[in-house]
C-alpha cells in the first residue's frame, strides 16, 4: 500500500498559481471597498474640513460678493463639482485606500495652515489666501487617501481647477493689474500707430489732439481678463490631449487678456475722438466689458480650429469617456 501510495502522481502547481488572500489579512492601504463608501466617507471628509474652515469660508463668501475683482471664486465649486462628476469613469468604482501619499498633502496643508493662523509680517495680509489654499490641499489629501492615487493622477485637474477660488493677495493682486495696464497701453499704442491716429504716449497716459486719456487700473480689465483665462484653461482641458497644445492655448489666453483691453481702450479713445466725446462716459465704457471680451474668445477661435487637428476624440467627450481603473 505504501509503495502505491508512492508512485501516484503527485499534482504539479502552475507557476504563476497565486492563491486568493482574505481580505481580512491584507494590510489596511490595500484594502478594496465598495463604490458607495469612499464616496461618503470622503463626503464626511468635506464636510468636515467645511467645519474647520468655516471662518475663513464664509470671509470668502463676503469678499466675492462685495469685491469685483473676485466675484468669480463663487463660480468655481460648482464648476469643480461638474468636473468631478464628468471624471466619474476614471475613478476606480473598487477604491484603495492609499495614506501614504495623502500624508504629503496633509503636510504641506498644515504648514500653509500653521502661516494663516499666526503669519509673519510680510504674509499678514494674505491670511485668507493660505487658508483657502491649506482646505484644498486636505481636500486633496482626503480624496487621495480614499480613492488611492491611481484615481488622483487621473483626475488631477478639479483639483488643480479649485485653485482659481483662492483670493489673489492685495500686493500680488496690484502687481497683475500693473502688469494688465502696461500690456494694454502697449497694444493701444500699436492700434494708434497702424490705425494712423495722432498720438504721444507717455507712461500710461495718451495725448491726442483735443483729448488725453490715461489707462487706469479700473481700465485694466481684471475681471473679464480672468474670466477670459479660466474658459480658456477649461477649453484646453477637455479639447486638447497633448499637454503642448494645452499650454499653448492657455498662454494664448493670457496674451488675449491685454489685447482684448488693448482693443478696448484704443476702440473707446478713437470713437471718442471722431464720432462723439460721450463714448468715454457711456455704457459702452462702464457696461461694454462683454463685448470685448466676445472679441477677445473671437480670437482665439482661430488658434483652438489650429490645435484641435490630430485630435481624435471630441472636445467634452475625451474627458467624460476616458476608460479610468476598474
């Protein structure tokens, strides 16, 4: 009996046989998880970072509605939260909890935080600003440690997007709009001289005949000029694929920022000039920011047909359609 027992065949394992380990013992970053739980449990992590922040979110809320220069912020959640939805195939419906890289975001929000709550002198101004910047930062942190970062690098971009809803700083703020005056009395001085007008230019300050005008920081176009540069950083995510062709158009669109301006100031000083005094106190000067900023989108539709050849997929469905973990 023994010798037959012996000579029986014993079954070969396959090599590359892996037995199935119970979830139970995996360690904890890899433990997998329904579809409907990480996104409550991450709905809880908003909420309560909302909380925490609850100060400094509502000082947000207060400066969009009162500041001109930052009536957009109150734009962006909800944008962010289309984004989301519409980058829903690319998170993985069996999510991985992932800590590890979410504790690098978590670092970086709490140094940012630790600034807010007790700045140095040359950041105390900027308060709000590192505090909405250390909330989308553990917003972040929250959604890697849930979905994993496999999800994350896959749906960067509503994050990236969110950054739009932190408050420019005042310095930094004066900076760019001295940066917009500049560059649109540039290009009005360029429409001048083609255009054959009488002009001395000095600084920003215009001398025709019979009529000055200087390019003040309210003529700078901040509002439109960033309304223009968040639709253009919308189109080339969802039109383009290759990330030359989406620098491109965004660098077009901050190009557009002083030219459509440039357009306006020149347009309202030649009407001015020649037709009637009034067009530099009428609605198309106070009201007329829509127009130029059309003309301003105008431009660009050129460059986007350019870029968009090679490009397979259309526009909004590349975003909405892309295949994303399983």
């Amino acid at each position: 009996m023994s010798d037959r027992l012996s000579k029986r065949p014993r079954a070969e394992r396959p090599e590359n046989c892996t037995f199935p380990i119970p979830k139970g013992h995996r360690p904890l970053h890899e433990r997998e998880y329904s579809s409907h739980h990480p996104w409550l449990i991450y709905g809880m992590w908003v909420v309560f970072c909302g909380l925490v922040f609850s100060k400094a979110l509502a000082t947000l809320v207060v400066n969009s509605l009162h500041n001109d220069n930052a009536s957009h912020i109150l734009l962006i959640p909800p944008i962010v939260a289309w984004l989301l939805y519409s980058d829903r195939p690319r998170i993985s419906k069996v999510c991985v909890f992932d800590f590890l890289p979410a504790l690098f975001f978590a670092g970086a929000a709490t140094l940012l935080w630790a600034l807010a709550l007790w700045p140095p002198a040359s950041l105390a101004s900027a308060g709000v600003s590192l505090s909405i910047s250390s909330l989308i930062l553990f917003l972040l942190a929250g959604y890697v440690a849930v979905f994993g970062r496999l999800s994350a690098k896959q749906t960067w971009f509503p994050f990236a997007f969110l950054g739009f809803a932190i408050p420019i700083p005042e310095a930094l703020l004066n900076r760019f709009i001295y940066a917009l005056q500049y560059a649109s009395a540039a290009v009005a001085g360029w429409i001048f001289d083609w255009s054959g007008v009488p002009v001395l230019r000095e600084g920003f300050l215009f001398y025709l005949p019979g009529l000055s005008i200087e390019v003040a920081k309210e003529c700078s176009g901040i509002r439109s000029s960033i309304a223009l540069l968040i639709l253009a950083v919308l189109v080339a995510h969802f039109a383009f694929t290759r990330f030359w062709k989406k620098a491109v158009f965004v660098f077009a669109g901050l190009l557009m920022m002083a030219v459509k301006n440039g357009v306006r100031i020149a347009t309202l000083t030649i009407l001015a000039k020649y037709v009637d005094p009034d067009f530099l106190f009428g609605r198309l000067h106070h009201q007329g920011g829509i127009v130029f900023f059309l003309i301003g989108l105008g431009l660009l539709v050129p460059l986007y047909w350019l870029l968009r050849r090679g490009e397979k997929e259309t526009p909004i469905l590349a975003a909405t359609h892309s295949s994303g973990p399983r």
